[in-house]
C-alpha cells in the first residue's frame, strides 16, 4: 500500500510541477527582437521533422504591428525548406506573449500557437522561447553557437521553468 501512495506522490508532483504556470520575461523590445535568429537548440518536432541543419528565424516588425516571420532551414536533400508566417502580441504589456501562425486561407489565419518569450539575455543575444504546455521550446541566438556558459545560463533558466533541458536537442 506505501508503495501504491508513493507512486502517486510522485506522479501528483511532476504533473504539478508541468501544471506551473509558464513566468515570460517583464518585457521585450520588439525592435531590438527583430532580426536574425539562429537556432542553436529546440525539443523535436514534427512541424521542424524535415529540417537537419542551418535553421534560422527572421523577425520582421510590420506597420500593422504584426511581425512577418521567415522560418528557414536546409532539409536531408540539401534544399533551403523556407515557410512564411506572421505573428501577433497578445500581452502588450510585455510584449512577451505573442502567437504565431503560419496557416492561412485566403488571408484568413484559423489556427494560432503560442509563442513565449521565456528567456532573454539583457543585450538580445539569445533567447528562450516556450509554450505554457512545454511540449515546445526553442533556444535562439544571434549567432549559430553559444558558450558553455551562456548555455549552462539558459539550462538553469529552463529547469527553474519546468523544462526539462536534455530535451533540448
């Protein structure tokens, strides 16, 4: 029976652990944002699946104040794979929330993610970026490579927000 009650223990903790709400940064600059962004780590996913090396962000503030975003990377064949989206604050308090979409109908976007900012280091040379489910994370830099203690940085911060960092591939 202690057996039983401790594996529950267990299992209660680490989902509360994953229930914790996801802290953003207090704000960022969407001017300084903008730019190029390398990827220097994310957790796997399917929409990335074919991407294998070389892959970059674009972050291009709009007049309408939406932000064009250009994901590209270079797929197993050798080929540039480019996709096009757009993304919008949804706290513009801290501009720190925003969603993302790279779907539209004739103009119209039905199907929006969620694109936090997690993580960012006060001169914008890299950044965290989540989602609150954690099922998607990405490490971002405006160089292809970090230092091991920029790294070391950015996995503390990640543990501290429930991540978890050997995820990070």
């Amino acid at each position: 029976m202690i057996k039983y009650i401790l594996i529950v223990m267990i299992i209660s903790t680490n989902v509360l652990a994953q229930q914790k709400e996801l802290k953003t940064v207090d704000y960022v600059d969407l001017k300084k944002y903008a730019g190029l962004w390398y990827e220097v780590a994310k957790i796997p996913n399917r929409f990335q699946s074919q991407c294998v090396k070389g892959t970059t962000a674009k972050y291009t503030l709009k007049e309408n104040g939406e932000i064009e975003v250009i994901n590209s990377c270079i797929d197993k064949d050798g080929e540039l794979d480019k996709t096009e989206g757009v993304a919008r604050v949804v706290d513009k308090n801290s501009n720190a929330k925003l969603e993302v979409s790279f779907f539209s109908i004739f103009g119209w976007r039905p199907i929006w993610g969620d694109y936090w900012i997690i993580g960012l280091d006060e001169n914008y040379q890299w950044a965290i970026v989540g989602t609150p489910g954690r099922k998607y994370g990405w490490i971002l830099a405006r160089q292809p490579k970090l230092d091991n203690e920029t790294l070391e940085k950015i996995y503390s911060i990640l543990k501290e927000q429930g991540y978890n960092p050997q995820d990070f591939k």
